[in-house]
C-alpha cells in the first residue's frame, strides 16, 4: 500500500471480505486519486487530513467511520459521485463537496442527510433505509421533506423507500410546497406499501408538486399486520385527494403489485390524470395465484384514460 500511494495512482478498489481492515495512513496521502471504493474497511483518516482534491467519485460500503473524523470538515472539491451503502458511525463523516452531482445514501440510519445534501449541484438523490426509522437513535438530525427539498434546486432524480418517507412524516405532508420540484424528471419510490397512510401521503405530495415529472417508478412490499388498507383506500377516495393533472408524466412501473383496494385506486387515479401517459407497465407479485392477477388486468384494463395512446404492459410476475 506505501508503493501504491507513492506512485501517483488514481484509481483505487480496496476490499477485505475476512475481517474489518483500518486503512493505512500512506492511503490518506493519495492526494492524485479520482476514483475511490472501500469495502469493509475503517475509514479513520490522520488528524492532519483535510481531503482529496481530485477525487470524483467515492464508494463506501460496510465502512465504519472511526473518532479521528470528529465531525471534521473533509474537503472534496471535485467529487460528483458519493455512495454510501451499510455504513455506521456515517454521523462522523462531513464533507464539503461542492460540485456533488449523485448521491445514494443505503442502509447508514445515522447519517447526517441534510449535511450531505449541501451542494446545490446534486441532480440525483437515493435515500433507502431499508429498516424502519430508529426513534431513539441519539445525535440523528430531524427535518422535514420542505426543509431537505430547499436544498435541492437542480433535482431531477429523486428515489426514496417507504421507511425514508416515514421518516419525514414526522411533519405533515403538506398539500403544496413552499416552491415546486419543477426541475424533477423521475421519482422513483422502494419498499413501498398503499397500507401505510404516512408513505401514501408522501407519495401524493411529491406527485402534487412535481410540474415537470415524466417518470415515475414504484416497487411494493407485502402488506403487514399493522397496514390500514381500509384507511388509506377512503383516504385515496376523497374528493380532494387527487385534485391534480400530471401533464408531463409519460411512463409509470408499479412492480409487486398485490391488486389491494388502495393499489388499483391510484392505478385509476394516474390514467385519469396523466394526459400524456405513454406507458404503463405492471408486474404483479409472484406470490399472486393467477386467478388474482386476472383479475388485475381486467380492473385495470378498465379503467378510463386521459391519453389515448397510453399502452398497458402486463409483464411477469416478480419473485
């Protein structure tokens, strides 16, 4: 490792699939890397580190964030591109990133979003927590969807999991934000559930202030014993619910699909309301018998369009 960071190298992988490895200090002093990825690894740079002034894209997964960091700024002036994939003590790592254009956030329930949402260059934000949110997880920041989208002006991918938008629903959802998301082109939201009044009523304001979408993507996960599917179909079905066009919106997938109440309610809702749609494509859950998932293509398939040249897609089942 001492050769490789005195030879001006740029692109650097390290992996250790055994046990936790403490990246050296000669690592920190790379100083021409463009690219960076650690797998499994201590990321606990010397006191004296103050950043990468090439880098451009970093990759951490099952990195823990040692004390050195304390919260110290890291400089990055050229990083487009951050993952962070299991990561914990991810509330030590700050950066100042600038001209960070893609960010994917998985699995790390600690980190501070709103201070790595900074760069007011970020086109693409990924934010899966794939647990539900950890109440009393202590120094963990609170905000709400209004706060983390000021900070957003370029967006035009955003994708979130049903437990990030539990997260923010510690705010109510309000009807109309401060300021349009005009610049998002594709929301895309995982592990989602109609059961759940909370994801529901995200969902429907990110639509409710998303002028310009054109693409929208969902992925379902099996209602559980605490889903109100009662709830949120009678939410779904009142008269001011769904006051809304979606003028842009051209290509829709809804994948897991389990034909609830609530689901075929906001299948309606978006052929009703999508004047422009051009696809629909659905793929019902493997566990679905067939009589099921007949059934529904023949609701949907009946349900009124806006746009005639909207095409459903009635794809496999996904296991």
């Amino acid at each position: 490792m001492l050769i490789v960071s005195r030879n001006n190298v740029r692109k650097l992988q390290i992996s250790n699939l055994n046990r936790i490895y403490a990246l050296p200090s000669c690592v920190f002093s790379c100083l021409e890397l463009r690219a960076f990825a650690i797998y499994n690894c201590i990321f606990n740079p010397p006191l004296e580190f103050q950043g990468f002034p090439n880098l451009e894209e970093l990759r951490f997964k099952k990195v823990h964030f040692g004390g050195n960091l304390g919260g110290a700024v890291i400089n990055l002036p050229r990083l487009k591109y951050l993952t962070l994939e299991t990561c914990d003590n991810v509330k030590s790592f700050n950066i100042k990133a600038i001209n960070l254009k893609a960010i994917s956030v998985i699995h790390c329930p600690d980190a501070m979003l709103l201070r790595l949402l900074q760069s007011e260059c970020l086109d693409m934000v990924y934010i899966c927590l794939l647990e539900p949110p950890i109440e009393d997880l202590q120094g963990v920041e609170r905000f709400d969807l209004i706060t983390m989208l000021s900070n957003l002006p370029k967006l035009s991918y955003f994708g979130i999991d049903g437990y990030f938008l539990k997260f923010l629903a510690t705010q109510k959802f309000p009807k109309r934000l401060p300021h349009a998301v005009k610049c998002l082109k594709e929301l895309g939201f995982q592990n989602f559930t109609f059961g759940d009044l909370d994801q529901v009523q995200g969902a429907l304001c990110m639509l409710r202030n998303s002028p310009n979408l054109k693409v929208l993507s969902m992925s379902y996960v099996p209602m559980g014993l605490d889903d109100d599917l009662e709830l949120t179909s009678n939410y779904l079905e009142s008269p001011d619910c769904l006051h809304m066009t979606l003028l842009k919106l051209q290509n829709v997938e809804l994948t897991s699909l389990e034909g609830s109440k609530p689901e075929l309610l906001f299948i309606k809702f978006l052929l009703n309301h999508a004047p422009h749609l051009e696809n629909m494509i659905i793929r019902p859950r493997a566990t679905a018998d067939a009589e099921k998932m007949l059934n529904i293509a023949k609701d949907v398939m009946m349900f009124p369009r806006a746009s005639r040249k909207a095409k459903m897609l009635y794809l496999d089942p996904v296991s």
